[in-house]
C-alpha cells in the first residue's frame, strides 16, 4: 500500500510540473524542428554530407524529447477531457492502419480476434487511442523480428466490463520487474521514458479502467479492463 501511495505521490508531482512546463517546451522545440528541416535541403548534396548528417541526428533527438513531453502532458492531463459513450471497437478500428504499418515495418505478425460489436463505454477516444498505442508499441518493442502480436477483445456480461488482451511473443518480464513496470521513469529500454505504462495506468484509472500486464516465461499480455455503461 505505500509503494502505491508514494507512486500516486510522485505521479502527481510529474503532473504539476508537466501541466507547468511542457506547453512551455514543446513550443520552442517545434520551432527548432522546424527550422532544422529547412536548413536540411541547403546541406545533402552539396558535399555537406557530415552536417546533414548532425542535422539528422539534432533531428531525432528533437524528437525523442518531443514524445516524452507529449507523455508528459498525458500525465498532467492538462487539455480538456472529453469524455463521452463510445464504441471501443471504433477507437481501435481508427488506430488499425497506423499498427497495422508498425507491425509491417517490423515483420511482425498481427492476428486480430474481435468480436463484431461490444457495449458502449464512457472514455475520451483520444486518450484510449494513447492507451492502445502504448501498449501496442511496448509489444512491438519487445519482439524481434517475425514476432506475432494477438490483439483480442471479449465482453464479460457478469462483470459488465470489456477485456481486451494485447498478447506477443517477446521475451516476457521476469517476476522480480512486474511490480515496477508502473512505476513512473521505470525502463529497461537504452532510450525508454518510462512513461508508456504510467500514462496508460493514470487515463484507465479516471475511467474506472485497470491494466494488467502477465507474464509466464515467454510472452507478455497486456490485459486492459473498462467498464461498460447502460444495458447489455
Ligand atoms: P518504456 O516503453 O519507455 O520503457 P513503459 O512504461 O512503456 O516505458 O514500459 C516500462 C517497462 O516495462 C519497459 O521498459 C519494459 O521493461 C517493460 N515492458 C512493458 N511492456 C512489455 C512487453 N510487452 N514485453 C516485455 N517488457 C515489457
Ligand atoms: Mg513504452
């Protein structure tokens, strides 16, 4: 229980200051990104190759702080919510393409198991589309090449709630790190934030949602929890 209050301590102590700063960096970094791309074009070609090739390299690093402060501002959550009853099939439908790429470029598999249609549930389809992205790119990252990721969906009518289960073939997490993988900044990744679970946790939480992540060996599933609303 105190491992749980002091994370929910440190978690809205990260949301103070990135509710305080984030707007204020994300502008600027906008802006360098922006004049990198132009400067870009007048170096590649013009036997400026080495330079272009900082530029590049100023360019991905831009972008590296720019994820960790749109995570940031996740956990702030200092936009306006808009909560309202949606289909989370549509939400994941929406977000097929872009994992359907990913899954591509990485030779890996996709299988999908979904039903045709489920209740409707209460949540912001942005910030659920955050939540599925996360944990689809935690999949992907674990995997090497010619991984399989099962994306599954079912409805549990005693529990009124929907389960949907994200399944790869990754190496899968050693008991001892399953308690930390919450934890804010908690990564095994070279250039992990840290901030992927943290975030998904925090948004299903203010939708009475849950996330789980199992581990037996080999493989892990993220297993992600939301109430339905109404009949059904
Ligand atoms: P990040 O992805 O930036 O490391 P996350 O909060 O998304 O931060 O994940 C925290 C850690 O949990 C990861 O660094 C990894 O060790 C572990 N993890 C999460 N998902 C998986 C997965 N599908 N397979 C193996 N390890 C995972
Ligand atoms: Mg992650």
């Amino acid at each position: 229980l105190d491992e749980k209050l002091l994370r929910a301590d440190r978690l809205s102590l990260i949301g103070q200051m990135a509710a305080g700063t984030a707007h204020e960096i994300r502008n600027p970094l906008t802006a360098i990104r922006g004049f990198l791309q132009l400067l870009l074009p007048s170096l590649e070609g013009k036997g400026l190759e080495q330079e272009a090739n900082y530029v590049r390299l100023i360019l991905k690093e831009v972008d590296r702080i720019g994820s960790l402060i749109d995570q940031f501002l996740l956990l702030g959550k200092p936009r306006e919510v808009n909560y309202k009853k949606i289909d989370p099939l549509d939400v994941l439908r929406e977000l097929l393409p872009v994992i359907e790429s990913e899954t591509l470029l990485r030779d890996t598999e996709l299988v999908l198991s979904l039903p045709d249609s489920l209740p409707p549930v209460i949540a912001d389809p942005d910030l659920l589309k955050q939540v599925f992205l996360n944990v689809v790119r935690n999949a992907l990252e674990a995997m090497e090449r010619g991984g399989t990721l099962t994306i599954s969906a079912e409805y549990d009518p005693e529990k009124r709630q929907i389960h949907f289960a994200f399944a790869d073939t990754g190496p899968g997490i050693p008991p001892y790190l399953l308690d930390r993988i919450f934890d804010p900044f908690f990564t095994t990744k070279p250039e992990g934030t840290g901030l992927g679970l943290s975030v998904c946790q925090r948004l299903l939480q203010d939708i009475g949602g849950n996330i789980r992540l199992t581990s037996k060996g080999r493989g892990t599933t993220a297993h992600i929890y939301l109430p339905t609303v109404g009949g059904a």
